[in-house]
DNA sequence: ACGGTCTTTGTAACCGGTTACATGACGTAC
DNA sequence: GTACGTCATGTAACCGGTTACAAAGACCGT
C-alpha cells in the first residue's frame, strides 16, 4: 500500500482535502472536526509530503550547502556548526559536493533550484564571478572564503591575514628573524593569504620570511624543510600554512639533530587536536562557529535582511612549547 | 524579475510546454525547435525546479541521512564516504540531526517523505523497533550501526565484536593476562559491544578482563586509570573502547611512573591519526568506506534488490609501539 | 486520390499539497 | 421577518514540472 495523501485522509474523515489542511496546520476549524482529522490520519499513518508542501508554499526549509572535498577536520567541524544552527532553526541541509572543474560547479548549483531557501558555497577554486554567474538568481547566498566581488551574495571569510600576522609577531617578539614560511596549494585561496600576510607582517617588522611550497600534507612540509637543511639554508623559525605540515617540519628537523625551538621555532595553522599533544603553536579557527555564523547570516538574509554584507571571522594565536622561550 | 518557468520558457520559443520538456530531456523533438527552446531557455537563465521535478516524477534524486551528535573524526569519515558515492551516483544528500528524545526522532524522520528516495539513518540510543516505527513506509532504508530486528529495512553494522577479539588475542598472544577495558557510554551500542565482546574473548582465552567505565572523552580514560592506580589494583594490559579514553590512560600510567608497554600495553579503537603518531595500537575502523557501503546497499536496495540484509563491516588490527615486545 | 503509418507537436490531466473565494448555517440586531 | 456578520467548510485554481492521448502533417504504397 503506497503511502497516504492528504485526499485519503479526506476520504476516511468525510471532510474536504482543504479542512484536512487546515486542520493539521492549525488553522480555524471546529474542535469535533480537528478531532476527526487527527484520527483519520493516525489510521492512515499519515505524513505530508514535503516536497508537493514546498511547492505550493514556495518554501523548502533546506538551505544548500556546496562544499568542495575537503580535509576532514575542516569538513566536519564546519558541517557540524552548520548543522547545529540549521536544527535549531528548523532547517534541514542539503550537501552537495564539488568536485571538478567550473562546468560540473555550475552542475551543482542549478541542481538546488527549487529544492533549497537558501544557499552555502565554499568554492575556493572558483572565481568569486564565476561563483556569482553560477548562483541561480534570486536565492539567498552566502560565500564562504571567496571574496565577496558581486555584492549580490553576502559573503564571510577566515581571517587569515589576522592569524598569519598574529604569528609573525609573536615569532619576532621571541627574538626570531629569519621565517621559513611553508605555504599550502597555490590555487587555494586561504593558503595564498596566509602566505601574503606572512611576507607583508615580517616586512612590517624588518625581518625576513623566505616561502617555500606545499601541498597541506604532512610529507610535503617535512620534504620542504629536508630541502632547506640540506641546502644548507639557515632559519630561526618555521610558520607553516597548516598543522600538518608544521608536524611534517618538525619530524624533518629533528631527523637533522635541530632542538625545537632552541634552533628552530615552529607555529602551524588550524588547531588540529593533534597540535596540542605535540605541543604546537598554532592559530585556533573555531571552524564550527565559522559554520553556525555563515548559516547564521544566510537566515538573516532570508528574512529580508539586505544581504550584501563582508563578514570576517578572526582566528585566535595559541602559543604552546614549539615557540616557547626566548632566544637572545 | 523572478525565476522563469517552464511556461516562460513555451512561450518566448513559441512552442508548448511539452515541447519544451521534451527538448530540454532529450526526448523526440525536431532538431530546429530543440535549438529554439533551448534559446529560449538560455536567454531566460531557465533553470528547472527541482521540487517540481520531483513531484510529478515521484523521484527526487536525494538521499535523507539521519545521524545523531557524532565525534569529529566518525562524523566526517562516515559523511564523506557517503558524500563521495552519492555524488558518483548522481544523488544529494540531505542531513539531519537526531537530538534528543525519540520523538523529535519520528519527528526528524517523518520530515523526509518527499524530500529523499532513500533514507540512511543512524540511532545508536533508540531501540530498532523505535527506528522501524518511526520510519516512513515504502522507503528504502540502510539502517547504520543498528541491530536489524525489523528485516523491513537493510542494515549495516560496524563488527566490534571482531575488532575487540583481535585486541583481546593480540594481547594475550604477548603474554598479558589481566587487561582492564574501559567501556564508553553505556547507552551507546558500539561501546557495549566492545565490552562485551572483551570480557567473552578473555574467558575464551582464559585471560582477566575487567571492565570500568568512561565516556569515550579523554579524561574519562585518564581518571578511570587513576583511580584504579590509586586503589592499588593490578594489571598488565588496558584497552580502551576508543582512542582517545586510551591517550588519557597512557597519561594516567605516565604520571603513576609505570612504562607502557613494559608494565601495562595499551590499545585503543579508531585509529584516529593522533594514535599514529602516539604509536598507539589500535583498531581502525575504515569509516568512510563504511558509509560508502552504506550508500551503495540504500540505492542497490532503491533500484529494486530485495532489502533486510544484515551486512558487517570488519575492522583490522593495527599493532603500534604500546603493545610492541612481549613479556616472559 | 486515398488509407495507413510515422513523426512532431499541442492539450490537458496529474503529482500532493495550500488557499482565495464561494457557500451555507447560525446568531443577532433591527 | 429580513438583513447582516461570523464561522466552518467545500470547490477549484494554483505551484512547476511530466506525460498519456489526440491531432495534424508528411510520406508511403497502391
């Protein structure tokens, strides 16, 4: 037996289909009848059907979210964050991977007309027009970690130039001069930042900051700095994009007998659980409540709330023993 | 100017609706008018909707997910596994979060007739008679980590019982004799089993199991060592229902002066990457392909296979550094 | 020239809800 | 007794697609 419609329940309750509505939505119907409704659908086992619901209200009460494949960590907390604000305010999530290049984005995209209220996209490998061009008109976005160029879409980044200058200060405020910085993938946007900000914060404080390339993965900062060392490079302190190459560094010099962080400091980025078992300095992103505040504002925005705003989410410097002391 | 229909579409290209649906699917059309409508379709920015799609289709390309409150890493691996074979498939997936009591529960369930084709649901602390009333009928269902008392729906479980017998084998083989587990929450299904699944192998083996009770956090791991520590009781092996109980008890044994894996070996499950690093043995849990599977049997199930399998997903014993060597 | 077949297109019903408007019953004020 | 407002309910249109069925035209053989 396929599953009951509204006109069934009509049917057993000897109503119209326009009282069974009203009735379970409790609007003005007659409190013998409300009864009758409610009792003819428990029998039935009734459940409306949202998707004809959202049709003719013109209201889904999903929000989209478009992420590209992400590193666990990162994927999961701000999914969670997203997802704890979404429930609390009775909205479901609709996920969507995007993989490939900008056609198969555009794909995607367009696949949520009609199926969300409103709209989550992280597309760091995208032009923030492309972003614009593939966003189906009229629905409420917000981009995460793309420069809001439109101005059409509200748009919230990470902070990266705050936490990236945060550490060059405190690795020239212990006596540091000269930073190796290890940076993540050149075509992501966050690992551009970070290393900008690494460059600019350690002119601005006359030291050096040399950077050199890596791909986020532990093996690629330990690669880098094994390099470095054998090229016989000299260095007082590391700053890499991310924890894992931080971790990766580390293993690197200690293989060459440098005490860390007499020899070498080392600060990484993101607060991974494993920076604090290893003592690692590194800046906090509180990716969960970078979630619930993208969310957050895309509500906002859905209630009429002129979008179009650029809201920025400050990450937080944690000094742990891989930076500890001074070198005079 | 709102969103253009399929109307707006019939109308600019001078043909019907049918036409245009036709053309836009790929169905019998003439060449010319194919490439009128779809003209027409572009200068417009037409864009199906998708809800209307699935209401006269009866068919709405998305999978509802329904999981409660996970740890980080499980929650994550388990999405992304199912992230990655849904969008191979060509499916969205559609989250909720399963909070609290059972009735926000049915509640959460019932949100998704019309939304999903299929529903992948999760509920370690609801019985699987709350679950299979709760969920909607003539939905296929993948039923994760949930005993299938039902046999309406598939379900798929992690073995824990396997995992804990190898950790129980793996450290009698060394010699052990007297291992402590320390269980996870006692509503929680994986933990039980893991206890359970402890104590049964070390009588098999002939070995002591006892077993103490922590919360699957950390200091739970930490303070229930202690406290055995402190009560003067003895012991050579600990394993931990899940990685992070056992790090806090390879502190607890720091502190206490006793050598892992000298005086005590220690194994947790998960294999989280942090037990890699710490050289701790463990139990890995492949949790994306767990969610992989998942996906895969929910849409073999949706494209007509007959349903109420029971499938489980081994896990693989992982011998690190805290139970290297064996004692004569 | 005519009937039959095939192809292309249009008309309208349908998916399962919501809701504007119409209807009928009832109570009340005049 | 009539006019009117209120309330509960029914009828039917609508949301935006798909598709069964019908109709119209093109092409064929005889």
């Amino acid at each position: 037996m396929p599953d009951a419609t509204i006109r069934d329940v009509a049917r057993r309750a000897e109503v119209s289909v326009a009282t069974v509505s009203r009735a379970l939505n409790g609007l003005a119907v007659r409190e013998a009848t409300k009864a009758r409704v409610r009792e003819a659908a428990r029998e039935l086992g009734y459940v409306p059907h949202a998707g004809a619901r959202s049709l003719s209200l013109a209201r889904t009460n999903a929000i989209g979210v478009v992420l590209p494949d992400l590193h666990g960590e990162f994927f999961s907390e701000f999914v969670r964050g997203m997802d704890r604000e979404a429930s609390r305010r009775g909205y479901l999530l609709l996920l969507s991977n995007l993989h490939a290049g900008s056609e198969q984005a555009a794909q995607a995209l367009k696949a949520m007309r009609g199926r969300v209220d409103g709209l989550i996209v992280m597309a760091p490998h995208l032009s923030p027009e492309g972003v614009a061009a593939a966003l189906p008109s009229g629905l409420p976005s917000v981009l995460v970690n793309t420069r809001d160029s439109s101005g059409d879409a509200s748009a919230i980044h990470l902070d990266n130039a705050a936490g990236a200058g945060a550490v060059v200060e405190h690795l020239a405020a212990i006596g540091r001069k000269r930073i190796v910085h290890i940076a993540g993938p050149a075509e992501n946007i966050d690992a551009r930042e970070r290393a900008d900000a690494c460059v600019s914060a350690a002119r601005a404080l006359g030291i050096e900051c040399e950077v050199v390339s890596g791909d986020f993965e532990e093996e690629s900062g330990e690669a880098a700095i094994a390099a470095l060392l054998n090229a016989g490079h000299e260095f007082d302190a590391i700053f890499a994009a991310n924890d894992n190459m931080a971790i990766g560094a580390i293993q690197a010099l200690r293989a060459a007998g440098r005490q860390v962080p007499q020899d070498v400091a080392v600060a990484g980025f993101d607060d991974i659980p494993l920076a604090r078992h290893l003592g690692l300095t590194t800046v906090r992103v509180r990716i969960a409540e970078l979630g619930e505040r993208a969310l957050a504002t895309l509500i906002a925005n859905m209630e009429g709330a002129q979008s179009g705003g650029d809201e920025s989410h400050a990450p937080e410097l944690v000094v742990r023993a891989t930076t500890a002391g001074s070198v005079e």
